[in-house]
C-alpha cells in the first residue's frame, strides 16, 4: 500500500467529492513523521534534484521526494514548458521502481501536472499491482481537463471491483467526464450493498439526469443525523459525514441545473436540521427555479 490508513480524507476538488469517503491518504503529516523524515521535506531542492533523486538507484525514499516534487507543482513551482520533460522522466521511474510507494507518488506527483501528457502513463497504472497506485491513477484521470480522448474501458470494468475505494473513486472520474458508456454500469451501483458506493453512485448521476438514482438522492437528502452524543463506527456515517454528503448532492443538482429533486429540495430547505444544509438547500433551489 502507498500510504498509512491513518483517516478518511477529501482527495478531490470536485463536484462530486461529498460522496466519496475516501480511507485512503495521499500523504499525513503524521506518517512523514513516523518514517523520520520531516527534515528532508524542509531542505531546499529543485524539482529537477528531486526527479534525479526519484530516478536514484541507491536514494531509499524515493517515494519522498515524489511527494515534495508534488508539492511544488501544486504551488505553481514549476515552469508549463518543463512538463514534457517531468513526463517523459517520471514516467521511465514509474516503470523502473519496485517499490509500490514510489510508484503512488510518482503517478500522484504526475496527476498534479493535470497535463494529457501524462495519460499513457496513467492508462498503465490503471493495472498496476497496487491498490493505492490504481487509486492515484484513476484520481489523476479525475483531474484532467474535460473533453481528453481516453480509452475508459479499464476505469469502467474497476466499477466492479471489490474494493470499495477503487468502485467510488471511478465513479468520480467517470462521471466528471461525463463518460456515455459508463452510464449503465454505474447505475448497477445504485444497489450496491456499500452505502457510500451507492450514494456515490446516485450522486454521479445526476451529471447524466439520470432518474434511476432520485430515490437514493431523495434517501441522501432526508438522511437524518446521529445524535452529537453517539459514536458511529463505519460503514455508518457520522454527522459531518452527512452533511458533506448532502452539501455535495446539492451543488451538484445546481451544478447540472437538474430540476426533477425540485419538492425534496423544498423540504430539506424547510426542515433540515443542520442550519448550513438548509441555507444550501434554499440557495439552489432559488437558482434551480429561474
């Protein structure tokens, strides 16, 4: 596995990520600092000395300079020109790295550059042997820009994986691409006996207006929340959890101006408990109305 199980995160700025209760981490402070190497994050690197150091036969962490490399091309570091060149060489050190952390960051530090240059390398990592590889590749696929000409066969066929994060991660990606094919098999989800993939699942196909998924959107928006007192153990959500997952239902709904949930809406606005939902709740629906 790339990362430490530490707690469930958002990896997506997307419309979709509320759905997604992903208890997988891209990276946690905690785990840099239990490998004793928070010290090497904080030297001063060029990306270029990182990529060499990711290529090293001999560096032990290459996984860690990945990490920093993405950083810095999160912050914009790194001149656009340059991507070619961070593609072509990430790529031949995904290929030639044993270690499946190296290979996780690698594909994560390359999904960062959310360039389609980078797609043959992720369309390769689709079948890696790790799971947490898999995940940063479909993420990386996530990111792209819309409208990339991709074979999204492989994404669809992990839809029936038996690893829930990899089946709610494709559903995110292949519904932020809006991907036609994908339409029937993510439907089938909408029964899954995982609740956050079937919530997923309805919460991705609002992007096709897809009317098989309002009853699980209608059992998304009625949800009621625990008590504040209660300790909820997975699968069961917790409060925060629900309102995420609510939050998210209804900037998608505005997003795709999809008025069918028109009356639910309605209700959550009048009735939700949970004082930020129902203010959303009111917002798109006045904007659903015009």
């Amino acid at each position: 596995m790339t990362t430490p199980i530490k707690s469930q995160k958002k990896l997506l700025e997307n419309p979709f990520v509320g759905s997604i209760v992903v208890p997988v981490a891209i990276v946690l402070v905690g785990a840099l600092i239990i490998f004793g190497i928070t010290q090497m994050l904080s030297s001063e690197r060029s990306y270029k000395d990182l990529v060499e150091e990711i290529q090293s036969k001999t560096f032990g962490n290459k996984w860690v300079a990945a990490y920093e490399l993405s950083k810095q091309i999160n912050s914009s570091q790194i001149p656009k020109e340059d991507y070619p060149w961070l593609v072509i060489n990430l790529t031949d050190a995904y290929k030639n790295s044993i270690d499946a952390r190296s290979r996780g960051f690698i594909i994560a530090a390359l999904g960062a550059l959310k360039t389609n240059l980078a797609i043959p390398v992720f369309q390769l990592a689709l079948s890696d042997q790790d799971l947490d590889v898999r995940f940063h590749a479909i993420v990386s696929l996530a990111n792209l820009p819309k409208g990339i000409i991709f074979d999204w066969s492989k994404v669809i066929e992990l839809l029936n994986s038996d690893q829930p994060i990899l089946k709610q991660a494709s559903v995110l990606a292949l519904a932020t691409h809006a991907v036609p094919e994908a339409q029937a098999s993510i439907k089938r989800l909408l029964v899954d006996s995982n609740s956050i993939v079937k919530y997923a699942a309805a919460t991705a196909l609002i992007a096709y207006k897809d009317e098989n998924s309002m009853s699980v959107i209608k059992e998304i928006l009625l949800k009621p929340y625990p008590p504040a007192s209660a300790r909820v153990q997975p699968p069961l959500l917790d409060a925060q959890q629900i309102t995420d997952l609510k939050m998210s239902v209804l900037s998608t709904l505005q997003k795709y101006n999809w008025k069918a949930m028109n009356d639910i809406i309605l209700e959550v606005a009048s009735r939700d408990s949970n004082n930020s939902v129902a203010t959303k709740a009111k917002e798109v629906l006045n904007l659903l109305k015009k």
